[in-house]
C-alpha cells in the first residue's frame, strides 16, 4: 500500500514538471497577442538582446585627442570619463548598444540592429564646449567647463504657480558643485545673470539663469525655455556632448549585415543541437534509463538560460556567448555523467539500486561543487578583466556554470528520486555493471561475481 502511495507521488510530480516545461516551452519559443491587451508577448529567445555580430548594425571608431577644456592633461584619463559620458547618452536610446575603449588612443561605439550611421552621429552630436559666465561678450571668463557636468537628465517640475516645466537637471563634479555655489553666490550677491554658451562665448547666449541666492549642492534644474520634453532631451544631449574630456575624431563607419549573423547563429544552433542529440544517444547506450532523466533536466536547463538571458539587463548574445552556452551544456552533461558514474561505481560494490543512488550523488557532490566553483571564478575574471568579446563569452557561460550546478545537484537528484519507486531492482534498464563482492577467510581474499538482476 505505501509502496503504491510513493509511486503514485512520484507520478504526480513528473506530471507537474513536465507541465511546467511545457509551459516553458511555450513561453521560451512562441509568440503571440495577450488577449484584451495591446501588449505582443515575444517569449524568451525573441526577447534576448542579440550582439553586433548576430544582429548586424553600425560600429563606429573615433580617434581620440584632449579637449582643450579637458580637467586633466591624462588622456587615459580623460578616455575613461568620456566613456562613462557616451555610454550615458548612447544607452539611453539604445539599451543594447556597447561603447568601450579600443587600443591607446581610440573608442569604439557598437549599436546592433542600426543601419543608418547618421542616427548614432545625431545622437552625439557635433561635440560643444560647455561654458557658464557672468557676462556676456567674447572676452568673458568660463566659470564653468563641460569637465565639471558629471550628468545631464531631461525632466518634468513643478514651478512656482503649480504648472509643471520641462527643463533640464545637471549634476556637477565635486569640483563643479564648488564653482556653481560660488557663481550664484556672486550672481545673486550682484544682481548678474548667469550665461550658458554652447559653443564659443560670444554676445548671444543660449540661456540666461537669474539667482536670488546661493545654490548649493550637486545638481541643479534648469527651465523655462523648453515647450516640450524633446525639446529638453536634445539640449542635454547638447551639454553631455560637450561634457567629453576628449575630441571625437576620424569616425571610421563599418556597416555590418544582419544576413551574416543570421546565418551564423542558425548554423550554430543546428550544431548545438545535433551534439545534443549525439550525447543523449550516447549517455542511453551507457545510462539506459538514466539517460531519459537526463535529457529531462537539460530541457530544463534550456528554459532556465534562455529566460535569464533576456532578464539579466547587461546581457547580450553574442557569437562568443553562444560558445559560451554550448561550453556550459557540456559542462552540465558532463555533471551528469560523473554522477551516474559515481553510481555504477556503489553498485558494483555490492549495494542496491536506491543505496547506490545515494551513496553516488554524495560522493558525486564536492567534487562537482569544486569544478562549477572554480569555473565560475574564472568565467567572474574574465567578466571584469576581459574585453568586450571575452566578457560576452564569460556572461553567458556564468549563467550556465549556475544553472548547471542547480540541475546536476537538485534536479536530476529529484528525477532520480521519482524514478526509483518504479524501478529499485532492474539494473538492466539502467546498464548498470555486474556486482562484484569481496570476502575475506584467512586472511585470503576470494572474488566472486554475481549477475545482474
């Protein structure tokens, strides 16, 4: 009675997994209208943010060199703030965009799925110095720099009768909140206008900021000007572009065909997934019926990366991330393996089917916890250390370090839990070896064997 209580539990539960997976399944290929809703679900694959070299799009490469307003004489330096500067602007309109330094002296701008270069040289913008005065002629002393705008955010407030603005808030340096104090300070102490020039200082400023006191602090907001919110949007991007500490020089454009990618990522796809079918034939012809359980959790595996894939923000697929993601299937077959090794080797000892079991997956524990600890530290230095290419390997290949420890140490553990109710004596639907016993009488020891049952 309670023998058939547990195998009536462990047919429940296969029963809702596999719903689960198929409901997976579902959410992770297909796409489809949510009904009463104007929202198109696209499911996991279609959502995950593909690389340049997937994607195809636009790569762009500037020649640096220091800005004459540049707050340091490092052009190492320098580079490093105009990267954090353009990736503000860049990312913000395309989230999938990567912006990063190449070589000594160059940045290099990559937006996947673009094929117009004027849009990302519009989005820039033709970099304009930053200045901030307290008069307005040719001759008048910058108090302010681009250097010292740390951000520039378009935004909505409330003014002073209720209504709400456009307008724009600029957060300084440490360095820039110190100058901006004193500017109102002296501004509002002698009834000045404050002047902000895009471009050169000359009679005609872009705007005119009246102070009744000193502003103190990191950040300020700036309206009055702007009937809209683009209208806000397109003079921060004006003040970010002339934020750079660095000149953008000798834009060299390369147009790169979403066709190639296409075809590389089916190809790579149709190769993943014959490899796949060959292991699993392989693991039968060895594992018997160990071999389905194991497919069972690769499947599972699958959903799980393809859902963290696209939920992860930073992630994006790559040609590199996809060999990342094969690496860490192997790895999870691989896992799979050294268990059900570890359990032909108990019950060759002599133990039962379920004693070998648990006898394998402890033994099997460490030293898989070892080897998925040690690749994830490896896959986490190439992550901070590496370039663009080797960290869209290494993300990737992260996700699928995790998730294969998951799968080789819980969910195959419970599939083989569910299965042995069914099967606690058949070895040969397992493969497993012959049993050998070892007997000692005076000091002699006699091995015999004894079949299968």
């Amino acid at each position: 009675m309670a023998r058939s209580r547990v195998k009536k539990n462990s047919i429940l539960n296969y029963i809702a997994v596999a719903i689960i997976t198929i409901l997976g399944i579902v959410l992770s290929v297909c796409s489809f209208d949510v009904p009463f809703t104007s929202y198109t679900y696209n499911g996991f694959a279609n959502s995950i943010p593909l690389g340049l070299d997937l994607a195809g799009g636009i790569s762009v490469v500037y020649d640096c060199s220091l800005s004459s307003d540049s707050n340091t004489q490092s052009l190492d330096t320098a580079i490093d703030g105009t990267l954090a500067r353009l990736r503000m602007v860049i990312q913000n309109e395309y989230p999938e965009a990567t912006v990063e330094r190449q070589g000594g002296s160059k940045i290099r701008i990559e937006v996947p799925a673009l094929t117009d270069s004027n849009e990302v040289f519009d989005l820039i913008g033709e970099p304009t110095p930053l200045y901030m005065t307290l008069d307005q002629n040719a001759s008048a002393e910058a108090r302010i720099v681009g250097s010292d705008v740390r951000d520039v955010q378009a935004g909505v407030q409330q003014g002073e009768n209720g209504e709400y603005v456009y307008g724009v808030s600029i957060q300084f340096t440490e360095e820039g909140a110190e100058k901006f104090s004193t500017l109102t300070r002296e501004a509002s102490e002698g009834d000045q206008v404050i002047y902000i020039y895009l471009g050169e200082i000359d009679d005609s400023a872009d705007m005119q900021l009246t102070c009744e006191e000193e502003i103190t602090g990191d950040s300020t907001f700036i309206s009055g000007s702007f009937e809209t919110l683009e209208d806000a949007e397109n003079y921060a991007l004006q003040i970010m572009s002339g934020t750079f500490s660095v000149n953008l020089d000798n834009p060299q454009i390369n147009v790169i065909s979403a066709t190639l990618g296409g075809e590389a990522l089916k190809l790579a796809i149709i190769g993943g997934v014959v490899g796949l079918v060959v292991a699993l034939i392989l693991l039968w012809c060895r594992y018997g019926d160990f071999s389905f359980l194991s497919a069972f959790s690769l499947v599972i595996f699958a959903i799980l990366m393809l859902f963290f894939l696209q939920a992860i923000p930073f992630v994006q697929l790559t040609l590199t991330g996809i060999a990342g993601i094969v690496l860490s299937f192997a790895v999870t077959i691989g896992g799979n393996i050294f268990i059900f090794e570890k359990i032909r080797e108990e019950y060759r000892t002599g133990k039962k089917i379920p004693l070998s079991v648990k006898s394998g997956f402890k033994k099997a524990l460490w030293p898989i916890l070892d080897s998925h600890i040690v690749m994830a530290i490896v896959a986490i230095f190439l992550w901070i250390f590496g370039t663009s290419s080797i960290q869209g390997f290494a993300i990737p290949f992260l996700i699928g370090i995790v998730l294969s420890l998951f799968v080789n140490l819980v969910v195959l553990r419970f599939f083989v839990k569910w299965y042995l109710p069914f099967n606690s004596v058949k070895a040969k639907k397992l493969h497993l070896p012959k049993q050998v016993r070892v007997f000692k009488e005076n000091d002699e020891a006699i091995v015999g064997g004894q079949a299968n049952e």
